[in-house]
C-alpha cells in the first residue's frame, strides 16, 4: 500500500510540476485540495486521516485536528510562518515541523513596494473611478525622501529596507533582537517601537505574529501615527486590529492602507466598505518564481523527513 501525502494549498503544481515529480519519485499517493480554498478543520482531518505527510498552506492545524491525524510524522510548511500550527501539541506526538523561511521574501518584499507605490499614488483608488464613470485627479505623493518605518528587521523586513534605500528614502526599523552587523552596514537608525510609529510617514509591519504580539498596533499605536501617514501590513492579520484601523481610515486619521493578510480569511469585512485602503487576497508569496521554489523547497523538507 502507498503512503499517502496531503497537499492541503489550494495552488499546489500551477507554477510547475516539479514539486509533484519529486513526490511520485518515491511512490508517494498525493491527496491535494479539492475545493480551490484554504481548509477547514473537518476537511483537513476527512483528507489527511490516513497521510504520514502534510504540505500545509496556513490553515489551522491545531491540536483537535493533529490528534485525528494518527499516522502524520510530518508537516511541511509552504511559506515561512508556523502561527497556524500547534507545535506543543505536534512535539509530543513526536510530529516533525519544516518551513520554507527564505521562500516567501522577495514575493513579499517586492508586493510591499508595489503597495506602498500603489497608496502613494492611488493608483487602485483611481482605477475604481474610471470603471464607475469618473475623472478625478486626485494628487498623491512621491515616496523619495519619505520616512518608511520597517516594524520587523526580519528577512522579509531586511530586503524591503534594501530595496527602500535605492529608492531615496529615509529608512528606520525596530526589532526585538535586531542584526547589528547589518544594520551597520546600510546604516539604519533604529529607533523605540512608539518613536517609530510616530516618525513614520509609512509604517511597514514585518512582524512574525504569536499570540504575544496579538494586535501589536492598535487603536492607542493608531493615534500615535501622523495623520497623513501610511500602513502598510504583510505579516498576519492579527498583528493589526482590524476594527481600530476601520476606525482611522473611515475618520481620515490615516490618509490610507495596504491590507494583504487578515484575522480571518477569507477576508469579508467593513474595510471593503472604504476607499483609502488596497486589500488582496493574501498573495505576498504569489509571484510564480518564489511559488515555484517554495513548493520544491516544501517537497524536499518533506522528503527529508520521511524517505
């Protein structure tokens, strides 16, 4: 009988079937996501109840769902973060957790740059006019010699501050425990978590989430922030308060934000009620190239474990 392998992201092998070939190498049954969306709980363990092997998207994995799961010693994860997975409850039943962490980085770092340009110009907000029959010429703002705060000098926060610099822009970061060599390197002033809020014309959240740092700004950071400035968020949802922001953005305390990740996804809130601010589905990681590779990465971390 062959081991069985579930492939529980909805966009598994569209960016090439490398991926897949790696796991019909080694006789592998592949179970994948027959619905096009993120999973739930019941669907995960109805699929995955037999599989000794998950290629896991960011749907919940938590200790119900791991406990029904009897014969998994592995969980690859397709993207960087483990937030969605129990990793207490996955260690005591002796289950091995992988992550693509350097996957993911460009894809994100480059969609935070095309937001930001998109926030700055309106370039989304304008497209909505002219398709409901307008002709506003709104102005927007350049981003040479702005403020761009970078809250996470992770890898992803790393290479957005690096792209930032040759854009001519004033760059400043806080972490918790930051890379003193490279913030020496490109000479990057860091600065208090309330200074950086405060400074910024564009406050760029990077964090990896937990529950430690659940709504780590909030409706107190959001007073702090200028009035004309930007948020812009592609770490988790949870990271922003989604009701505090909908707050500042429909009262103009904000001039606008870029939204990709969500407390709950998919996303179906008021902030689709407003105008000032881009939303996405989530897609930081979809560029074809950084798909591409995450899904090979992911097979082989699986492989690793299992052959």
């Amino acid at each position: 009988m062959q081991d069985k392998i579930l492939i529980s992201t909805s966009s598994f092998g569209k960016c090439g079937d490398k991926p897949l070939k790696l796991l019909h190498e080694y006789n592998f049954e592949i179970i994948l996501n027959p619905y096009a969306r993120k999973l739930k709980p019941n669907e995960i363990i109805e699929l995955g109840r037999k599989c000794i092997g998950i290629i896991a998207g960011v749907e919940s994995l938590n200790a119900d769902v791991l406990d029904s799961l009897p014969r998994l010693r592995c969980i690859s994860r397709c993207g960087s973060g483990l937030d969605n997975i129990d990793l207490k409850k996955a260690e005591k039943l002796g289950i091995t957790i992988r992550n693509t962490p350097y996957g993911p980085t460009r894809a994100v770092a480059e969609l935070t740059i095309g937001m930001i340009f998109d926030v700055l110009r309106q370039i989304s907000f304008r497209d909505r006019g002219i398709r409901n029959g307008e002709w506003n010429k709104e102005m927007g703002f350049l981003l040479k010699d702005k403020k761009v705060g970078i809250l996470g000098l992770g890898r992803i926060g790393k290479t957005v501050t690096e792209l930032l610099l040759r854009l001519s822009t004033q760059v400043y970061g806080y972490d918790i425990n930051p890379d003193f060599e490279w913030v020496k390197k490109y000479n990057i002033k860091l600065l208090s978590f309330d200074d950086l809020i405060k400074i910024s014309d564009i406050l760029c959240v990077h964090v990896s989430f937990s529950s430690d740092n659940k709504h780590l700004i909030g409706e107190t950071e959001f007073k702090k922030m200028k009035k004309d400035s930007f948020l812009i968020n592609l770490s988790r949802g949870g990271a922003v308060d989604e009701g505090a922001l909908y707050k500042m953005l429909k009262n103009k305390q904000l001039a606008g934000a870029a939204i990709d990740v969500y407390e709950k996804e998919p996303y179906n809130g008021p902030l689709k009620e407003l105008d000032n601010v881009v939303l996405t589905p989530h897609i930081g990681s979809y560029a074809k190239e950084a798909r591409r590779d995450m899904e090979i990465e992911a097979v082989k971390n699986l492989l690793d474990v299992l052959k």
